[in-house]
C-alpha cells in the first residue's frame, strides 16, 4: 500500500456553516501522519473531484457519501476504512 493516496472523507454534521453553501462532504489528501495537505467539499450532486493535483477516485467519493452525518474516516484509494496506524504503511 506503500506510495498510494490516502484520504479522510468526512459527512459534514447538520448545522455545520458550511451546508448552507451546499457543501456537504469534506475529501482531504493525508500524509503519512493524517495530515491534510490539501482538501476539497462536494455537494449533494457532484460527482467528480480534483484534489491536491490529481483525481480523487469514485470510491473515496462514494466512501464519503456512505458516512453517517458527523462522522469522518481514514480510507485508502478503493474506499476502505483505515485505522491511523496503517497510515504509515
């Protein structure tokens, strides 16, 4: 897994400001330490995204979407769960 993208994908909660504009989910680009270095918001209808210099794919999308409103997760480039551990792999 060494060398792939890794993302945390987030449903933003209701309330959040950010909704209003209709902005719902939060893609962010992680390093090895689960820290953003670059980040982008969807809306409800959006169905592609660019992200740090290149495509994020339709399984981090979907992954995100997938989320409970308020939660967020780790996930690797196919859309599977991350623990913070497996980060550094």
């Amino acid at each position: 897994m060494s060398g792939l993208r890794k993302y945390f994908v987030r449903h933003l909660p209701e309330g959040d400001p950010r909704r209003a504009g209709g902005q719902i989910y939060q893609v962010q680009v992680v390093d090895q330490y689960g820290q953003a270095t670059a980040f982008a918001y969807l809306g409800a209808n959006d169905m592609a995204l660019d992200v740090g210099g290149g495509p994020i794919p339709e399984a981090v999308i979907k992954a995100a979407r997938d989320l409970p409103a308020g939660r967020g997760d780790f996930v690797d480039s196919e859309g599977h769960i991350l623990a913070p551990k497996d980060l550094l792999t």
